[in-house]
C-alpha cells in the first residue's frame, strides 16, 4: 500500500468507525427519526451539487425503482433502526454487532437466488461468526435489551440486501448520483415524518449533540464517502474491502475511551470470533480482479463505491 493509500485507509477506517459514537450522543436528546433527518439532510446538501455538477443525478433517477428500494433497505429503515437501538445498546456494541453483515449476505445471496459457492473455510465462518453473536446477544447483552437486539437484526439484513440490489439492478450507475440522491430522498421522506410523530426538537439540543450531527453528516457521510472513491482508485475495490475489520475496533475504543463503556470478556470474544466468522465467509467467494475488463471493473468499483459505509457482503460500514 502507498503512503497516500495507507492515510486514506486511515481516515476512512475512523470516518466509519465514530458513527455509533456520535449517534449514541444524538439520541440521547434527540429522537432517532430526527437524527436520520438531520444527518441525511446536510450530508444531501454536501452532495448534490457535485452530483449535478458531474450530470448523475438524471441518470439515478430514472432508474427509480430499484433507487427507492434501495434507499429503503439501505439509509431509510437502517439508520432509523439503528439510532434507536443506541437508545439502549452501549455504541461499542452495536458498531460489532454490524460487523455480522457478511453473514446476512450469504443468506440474502441464497434468497435472490443467486448463492455462493462455499467452500469450507466459508461454512466455519458462518458458524464462528454465529458463535460470536451468542457470545454478544446470550452473554454480553445478557438478554436484557432484546428489543434492540431485533432493531440491530433489521440493520444487518438492510445493510447486506442493499449492496444486492445495487448490484443486481443498478450497478452501471454513478456512486455519487447514487449516494446522493438516496440521502435526498431519506431527507425527504423523513420530513412529513418528523412533523406528524412529534420528533421535531421543542428546545435547541445542546452543543454535543449539534457537533454530533454535523459530524455524522460531513465527516461520516459525505466526506467519508469521497474519502472511499479516492481509497478505491488507490488500492482497488478488493484490498478496500479490508477496512471492515477497522470499523469495529474503532467503535469499541472510541466507546470506551469517549463514552466510559465497559468492554467484558465477553465482548472481546464476540468481537474475535465476528470479525474471524466474517473474514472466512468472505475471503474465497470475490472473483479474480485481473479477470476483468476496464467497463467491467468500473462497473463493479461504482457498486462498491455506492454502498455507502462499504455496507455489503464484501464490505460493511455505518
């Protein structure tokens, strides 16, 4: 890796490994539907005009239907879902829990009818990984907040069935029109529904919260995702895909080290035995780079690019 691949890998590794830091703060005055407003609203507003200036977002949204679905499963039901099992779940836990999304990806893979070849290493992946939860789920959380439990559940399979969407319907499509546009849409969707369930602030949040936001829309958002189009152009889409096993360690530190969580054993047992489940699932099921022409490389580098939080079976992010 060069040097200007390794800082890239750097900052990006932080930019999706802080969210669950800055979404626990948010919710902590703020309703989760708010903070999806707020953070999708100006992370748009950052993109829009640099998709419109590089002519995407026509092309997107002609493609609407696979767009709002995508937007659905991938930003609108998770982010939602996710702030609001922060309310309960410490952030460290929930940025491990995430980790889980190459696993859904098998079983979403076999659900669109389009499964993987597993080799064995994947199928012990599979059952380490699934270890790694019942460490997390049954020992860690203790059974206690089983509600967020199941919220966490909508998040891994929203996060693994959106990059198959993207790929299956919309791959040949620019990643920042994508992007953009589905955070526009997020915004928009959530307006009426903030207005109508009361989640609109009646008091101006505190400073914690206001830098919060801003920082999970220009830094987590927006700005981490320009930081994946110039990693990818660096190193390529496959040695990025690394950056999955930085988020959650980033997640636990800064949870511990911002927020006073506490790590029990059986966190870092979950958090080997999550991150071993998801490198053997999906270490053997990439096709070779070097087999692919220059549209088809393109092609599949916009998919990549476009998963926002490399949220997918290969790659996964906040």
């Amino acid at each position: 890796m060069t040097r200007r691949g390794l800082i890239l890998f750097v900052a990006l590794g932080i930019a999706w490994g802080i969210p669950y830091l800055f979404i626990k703060v948010a919710v902590s005055e703020l309703e989760p539907a708010m903070v999806v407003l707020a953070r999708s609203g100006l992370a748009a507003l950052l993109l829009l005009p640099l998709a419109f200036f590089r002519r995407e977002v026509v092309q997107v949204v002609r493609r609407w239907k696979p767009m709002l679905a995508y937007t659905i499963v991938e930003i609108i039901l998770p982010w939602y879902f996710l702030s609001a099992a922060e309310q309960r779940l410490p952030s460290s836990t929930a940025g491990l829990l995430l980790a889980t999304v190459p696993l859904a990806g098998v079983g979403i893979a076999f659900a669109m009818g389009r499964p993987e070849r597993l080799s064995r290493s994947n199928w012990l992946g599979i059952a380490i990984g699934m270890l790694g939860v019942a460490a997390l789920v049954g020992l860690d959380i203790a059974g206690s907040d089983l509600i967020a439990v199941a919220q966490m559940a909508v998040v891994v399979v929203g996060y693994a069935l959106g990059p198959a969407i993207l790929a299956r319907w919309m791959s040949d499509l620019p990643g920042v029109g994508v992007v953009a546009v589905s955070l526009a849409a997020t915004a928009v969707v959530y307006v009426p529904f903030v207005l109508f369930t009361g989640a609109w602030p009646t008091v101006w949040p505190s400073e914690a919260v206001v830098v919060s936001i801003v920082v999970l829309a220009v830094v987590c958002s927006a700005l981490a995702f320009l930081l994946m189009v110039a990693l990818v152009a660096e190193i390529g889409p496959v040695k990025a895909t690394a950056i999955t096993y930085v988020n959650p360690a980033v997640a636990i530190i800064a949870g511990v080290a911002v927020l006073g969580e506490r790590i029990t054993v059986w966190t870092l047992v979950g958090f080997v035995f999550v991150l071993a489940g998801s490198y053997l699932v999906t270490r053997k099921r990439r096709e070779p780079v070097a087999a692919e022409g220059p549209e088809e490389a393109c092609a599949e580098q916009d998919a990549s690019l476009s998963a926002a939080r490399l949220r997918s079976s290969e790659v996964d992010s906040p």
